[in-house]
C-alpha cells in the first residue's frame, strides 16, 4: 500500500505544530523533514531543536532527509531529536558505507538519497546496507519544483535490483508529486510519496492525501 508523506518544507512555519498536527488528523503515513545546511543545498532549513518540537507534537514517524555536508557529524542529534530514519545523500558522503552504519548504530532507519543529475548506479554498491532509497524527482533544496520525469526509469532499475539481489529497502519518492503523476511514480516502483506543496498548498488536506495515495495505489495494482 502506498504510503504518504507530507514534506513540512511547504507548511505555514509560523503555525508549524498546527500544520503538523493536521496533516496528521488528516491520513498522513509520516512525516518528511528536510534539513538544509546553507552547502550542500542553496537553502537553509532547520536542525535538531525543530525535530525535537514536532516529536512532542505528532505520533507519525519522522523521515528526517539531511540534505547538508558531512552528515556523520549530527546523525546522534537527529536520532536524540526524534528521527526514526536518516537520509543521507551519497553525493555528501566519501565514505557512504559508514555512514549508513552510523545512522544504524543511532537506532534509527538507515536511507541513501541520490540528486537527479547523479547516476543510479552510484548507490548500487550500498542497496544491502539501507532501509529505504529516496529518489529525488526535483533539484534538492527548494519546494515546488516541476517534477522530473527521468526519475521514473530510476525507480524502475531500483525494483529490478531489489528484486535481483533479494532485498527489502523501501523505495520513496520526492518532488512534484502530485495526484496527477502519482499513479505513474507508483507504477515505476515509488512506495512512499513525498508531497509538499501538494498537501500544504491545498484546502483540504484529508482530501489531498486521500486523492495521493488513491491514484498511488491504482498504479502500484
């Protein structure tokens, strides 16, 4: 079943616990954070203390998605916050292995992430140390960006591998998901959804998420 995500980097942060709580109350599966560090991304976004605040406020798991340079050195804050995975970009790590064994020994969910203009075949050699692979459909570090159709053939590879080498990671999705191209994303292979201004931009966030993972699901049949 597909899952949906609402990316917070489109919520109202100046009612962010009330944007969060109604995400919720509407049928969110969890909940994404992006964290930008002004470097690895144009964009600076938040840290810790925020993560830490939207555990006290929501039951949802926190994918918390670190879009920064040298990851390793905050995954022990992040994972004391409240994230129940971290995300790193392989492009940000010289050595990917052991920073996704680092996430592991927080107790948090170990995830890769790769930018669109990054090969695929870059994240292959780590697919057996991962929870989940986040495949980016817009340039990481700012919201409402028209989504990517190149990454289809991406989710499309990733099944087969998982398939070929007998794994079980998870395989998310994020930017310019809509209810329109939900279906396809799905089809591809996309299990979780990533949505940001989709959900937050609309008046009816219970009606968005259902219309998501209501076309998400049709197309994964």
């Amino acid at each position: 079943m597909i899952r949906i995500a609402p990316s917070i980097l489109s919520a109202d942060f100046a009612r962010l616990g009330e944007e969060v709580q109604a995400v919720e109350r509407a049928g969110a599966d969890l909940l994404h954070v992006d964290v930008m560090d002004g470097h690895f991304v144009p964009n600076l976004t938040i840290g810790p203390p925020v993560v830490a605040a939207l555990k006290r406020v929501t039951s949802l798991e926190l994918d918390v998605h670190l879009m920064i340079e040298e990851p390793w050195r905050l995954l022990p804050a992040f994972a004391k916050a409240g994230a129940a995975s971290m995300t790193v970009h392989v492009e940000a790590c010289p050595d990917v292995a052991d920073t996704l064994r680092k996430i592991r020994k927080t107790g948090a969910r170990a995830a890769l992430s790769l930018n669109p203009e990054t090969p695929i075949e870059s994240v292959k050699p780590y697919l057996a140390l991962i929870d989940m692979l986040l495949v980016m459909s817009v340039h990481p570090g700012f919201g409402g960006q028209e989504f990517e159709a190149e990454a289809i053939p991406k989710l499309e590879t990733l099944v087969r591998w998982r398939r070929e080498l007998g794994l079980r990671f998870a395989i998310e999705i994020d930017g310019g998901i809509k209810s329109f191209n939900a279906a396809e994303v799905a089809a591809a292979g996309a299990e979780i959804l990533v949505a940001g201004s989709a959900i937050f931009g609309s008046k009816d966030y219970a009606a968005t998420i259902a219309a998501l993972r209501s076309a998400g699901d049709r197309g994964e049949q």
